[in-house]
C-alpha cells in the first residue's frame, strides 16, 4: 500500500488535493466574510432609514406603522419598543432598553439573552438602534441577523460537502494512478532483468499512451541499440584482428624458422628484410587502431581554428596530382567560395588525403578522379571526390565504416581496412557527415559540413 503512495502521480494528486483544501477553505471563508458584511451594512442602512422615516411622524401613525413593521414581516425578525425618557417601556415587543445602546448612536449588536426578551425567544442576535423622539420619548428598533449567521452555515456546510466530493475521489483516484505507475515499473523491471544478464538485444516496452514513462523508454531503448551496435563493433574489431594478425604472424613465424635452421647468407638477408616488412604492417595496423581511438577524443575539439576549405582542398591536389599522373589518371579540381568553417586543418587534410588515396588506388588506368567543393540547398559547403572505380555496393556503405572491414571488390588491393574508418572518426570529432554514393560509375564520397560556418570578419 504504501509504495502506491510514494509514487510521484499519488503526490502529485495529494499535493492538489491540500492545495485545494487550502484555496477552498480561504476562498469560502473570503465569501462568507464578505457576505456577511454586505448583510450587516444593508440591515444598518435599512434602520437607520426606517427610525428617521418613523421619528417623523406623529405619535398615533407612529405606532400604527410600528404595528405594520411587525406585521407584515413574513417571520418574525423585526422588534420595537417606545420607552419614556427614564428608559420605561410604553408600547412594542421589546421589554427593556438595553443599557449599552446609545441613544442618537450608532446600530449596536447585541444577544437577547442577556438584554431583551421577545417572541422569538432568547439567544438571537440582533442589531438594534435608539432615537429621542420630539417628546422626549426614545424609540429602538431592532431586526434579527440570525440568517446571517444561517448563510455562514450554509457556506460551512458547502465547503464539507465539497471537500467530501472532491477529496474522496481524488483519493482513490491518486490510488488508482498510483497502481498504474507501479505495475508499469514492475513491467520494465521485468524487462530490464535480461539486460542485466547481458542480453543487448532485450528492449524496454512502449505502451501507446506515449507519457512519461513511454518516451523515457524510448530514450533508453534507442541507447541500448547504440550500445548494442557499439559492442557489436568491438566483438567486430576483436575478430577483425586476431584474423587479420594470424597470418602475418604465421608468415613471420615461418622466417624466423628458417633463419634458425641456418640458410645461406643472401636468402638470410632477403628474410630478414621480409620479417622487417611483416612487422612494419602488423605496428602499421596498431597505429591505425589507436589513431582511431585518439580520434573519438572529444577534446581535441578545443584546438579547433578557422580552415579555409578551397585552400585545404587546393593542398591535396596538389600533394596527390603526381600518384594519380603515376596511374594515368585525369585528376581534376573544381572549387567554389565558401565560409570557412572550424575545424582541425591536419586531421581535416588527413581525411579529405586518406579519400583522395583510396579514389587513386581503386581507381583503374586512364580512368578520372575528381575533387570538388560546392554547397548544398542549405548552404553548408560540401567536399566530394568522384571517381571511375569499382564504386561501393549500397549493401556495403555502412559496413565499410567499420574497422578492417574491406568490401569484396577490393579485397585483391592491399590495405588493412582502417582508411574509411578513420575518416568517418574524424567527420564525426569535427560534427559533419559523410556520405556515400554512386556504384557502377564509381564511388561518390561527400563530407557534408554541417557545422556552422564562421563569418569572416
């Protein structure tokens, strides 16, 4: 029972619940105030006006309307008495005078319990006023505000009614809602126990409310397919290079061999050189590795400056142009003015490098490779690099990104595989996105830099 209640539904309807007691109580007792001091001053106003009208008048229609201000009431609140100057009683329904009315004063209030006695009994508050007639004689008149006191009753009474019906299934309904949220919890509870025995593939429930809890559990579901993908890729990795360390590794085995088994000197030096070789690619291979992780450091986005992109890109023109006149290829350049944007200038011209090599390497003779800058429809300036390779199969563009992965076509190419997935570590540190296209006329890779350029001053 009490975990209903802990619930932050269940405190939040009693918080309005004591909120609304609260407001309620100050607001109909506000009324209740301000009702009854409209009551009193229209009874004062209307005795005031009732003894002049009667002080004015001579002694027999007096007493006449007296009688009529008794009479035709339809109940019985209103009194009088005509007293001589000594405070005697002469005529009316009021036997005494009390002694704290002024006479010519102000209405006074006062219990008939302790004062005067009329027909309607004792314990009746009255509020009653005195005038000295011409003749010397003192006139009081006096009217029941007992219904005053029945409207505070009738407040009071709504007041506990309407707490009663508020309350009561605020109550319960914060009780209901507050199961709700609970057997909810105990659902994802239950869903979260394969998660704890490491079963990635596990997801939260969504209902179709889409409250809270819902978009909450979307949020977590869509972090668990990213860590699912991320371990998927360092199961990948592990994989990747206990395979692609074997053979090496076997091959460098080998001619350790059979420098141990004593073979002539010129063979000798030709392995040892091969063994050189073999070590060269396996360090090479970890270099990459941990360029890769270097590059996931956030933190190097502190260093980042203004780069100029046309000047960038006019760089590895340049430092590429003789490899692909090496191949006979037809290296272009097209630029266009763009902002420049913030970035690493290095690893930026490392990236933009590693994509122009790979056009050249997987390029055929006589073939082109071109290098572009332009802009997009939104007006973020874009890098591509066209070429009139194999190109990349739309089944293969994400699973090149990842680390040793290398695509059918140019699995007779060597390299390890990390070339792209460099790149891509470097597009995400600096926030712009790299995309993939074109096939059977080539490949077509994009960064598409997203980042907000700088205004030149």
């Amino acid at each position: 029972m009490s975990e209903y209640w802990r619930t932050s539904i269940s405190r939040v309807v009693l918080s309005y619940g004591i909120f609304f007691t609260i407001w309620a109580v100050c607001l109909l007792n506000l009324l209740h105030w301000s009702t009854a001091h409209y009551l009193s001053e229209e009874t004062d106003r209307n005795l005031r006006h009732q003894v002049r009208y009667l002080a004015n008048l001579d002694r027999q229609r007096m007493l006449t309307s007296l009688d009529d201000y008794v009479a035709l009431q339809s109940r019985e609140f209103n009194s009088w008495g005509l007293f001589d100057s000594g405070g005697h009683p002469l005529y009316g329904n009021v036997g005494r005078l009390p002694g704290e009315i002024e006479v010519d004063g102000p209405v006074h209030s006062f219990s008939t319990d302790n004062h005067i006695h009329v027909w309607y009994g004792p314990g009746i508050e009255v509020r009653a006023i005195a005038r000295r007639l011409n003749d010397g004689d003192i006139l009081l008149l006096a009217h029941d505000t007992s219904v005053i006191s029945r409207v505070g009753a009738i407040i009071h009474d709504a007041l506990w009614w309407g707490l009663l019906l508020t309350l009561v299934p605020g109550v319960l309904g914060g009780y209901w809602m507050g199961r709700g949220a609970i057997h909810r919890l105990r659902v994802l509870e239950q869903a979260i126990l394969p998660l704890r025995r490491g079963e990635l593939g596990q997801r939260l429930p969504v209902s179709p409310r889409g409250d809270e809890l819902d978009q909450l559990a979307d949020i977590v579901n869509d972090t668990l397919a990213e860590v699912e993908r991320l371990m998927g890729e360092v199961k990948g990795v592990c994989d990747s290079i206990a395979h692609d360390l074997r053979t090496p590794l076997t091959r460098l085995r080998a001619l350790l061999y059979r420098l141990e088994q004593g073979e002539r000197e010129p063979e000798r030096i030709e392995m040892v050189e091969n063994c050189v070789a073999e070590t060269d690619a396996l360090l090479a291979r970890f270099r990459a590795l941990l360029r890769i992780s270097e590059l996931e450091d956030r933190h190097r986005r502190a260093g980042f400056v203004m780069v100029d992109l046309g000047e960038l890109l006019s760089r590895v023109h340049d430092l590429y142009a003789p490899l692909a006149e090496d191949k006979s290829l037809d290296m272009s350049l097209e630029l266009v003015d763009v902002p420049p944007v913030q970035g690493d200038p290095g690893l930026m011209l490392e990236a933009i490098g590693n994509l122009v090599s790979n056009a050249i390497k997987f390029t055929p003779l006589h073939g082109k490779v071109r290098l572009q800058l332009g802009v997009d429809r939104a007006g973020a300036p874009c890098i591509t690099i066209h070429d009139t390779g194999p190109g990349i199969p739309e089944a293969q563009r994400a699973s090149v990104l990842q680390r040793f992965y290398r695509a059918e076509s140019t699995q007779s190419v060597e390299g390890h595989g990390l070339g792209l997935s460099i790149v891509a570590a470097i597009t995400k540190l600096h926030g712009f996105r790299l995309e993939i296209g074109g096939h059977e006329g080539g490949a077509m890779i994009c960064i598409r830099c997203l980042a907000a350029p700088a205004r030149s001053a």
